[in-house]
C-alpha cells in the first residue's frame, strides 16, 4: 500500500446535511441582508452629520468672512412724531436700525383728550 493522503473530494450529502446545510444557508443570508440593512443605517447617518457639518461650515465661513453674525440685541422702539414714524434703535449703540410708519392706532394712542391734554410728544 502506498503513503496516505487526504483531499477535498465531493461528496454526496445526506438529507439530514443538506438540510443544515440549507439552514446554514439562510442563517448566512440574514446575516447579510443584517449587516447590509446596518451598513444602509449607518450610511444615512454618517450623510446626515457630515451635511450638518457642511452647514456649520458654511455658516462659519459666512461670520469669518463677514467678521459680524446675528445676535440677539435689545432695542427700543420710539416714535418719531415729527416723521410719524417708529423708529427701532439698538440700546447698546444707540444706532437706529429700522424705522417704519406709524399705525393709525399708535397715531391716537398717546392723543390726550382730558381738559388741558392734547399735546402729543
């Protein structure tokens, strides 16, 4: 006889393999479609941060550039009678940023009409 060996052959399989075989089968499938299915979550994620990452880039960008961004600033808004206007100016530089018409409810609000009123600011 001569030296023994061992090889991959085929070989036939029983029912009762090719059965845990076919399990075997479906189990690696799931856990395909699985890891797809969270490879597809994952993705979306990932393009969600990177797209909010790009918008406060550009936003940044946008200051830098500007060297000035939006804040919340107090105003007061005063009437200008002379103009029948109401003007907004900015309480920490007393710039006057906006001014519109005065309405006609905020042209008879300060009217006086008691004895000796009548005289507007």
């Amino acid at each position: 006889m001569g030296r023994q060996v061992t090889r991959d052959l085929p070989v036939k399989l029983t029912v009762a393999e090719a059965q845990r075989r076919g399990i075997e089968l479906a189990e690696a499938l799931q856990a395909k479609y699985d890891a797809e299915a969270h490879q597809t979550a994952i993705k979306a994620t990932w393009k969600e941060e990177l797209a909010q990452l790009e918008q406060d880039i550009r936003r940044l960008r946008r200051i830098v550039g500007n060297g000035e961004e939006l804040r919340p600033v107090e105003c007061s808004e005063e009437k200008n009678w002379k103009n029948k206007t109401v003007e907004t100016v900015r309480l920490d530089t007393g710039e006057m940023v906006d001014f519109r018409p005065m309405s006609t409810h905020e042209l008879q609000a300060d009217l006086d009409f008691s004895p000796g009123g009548g005289d507007a600011q």
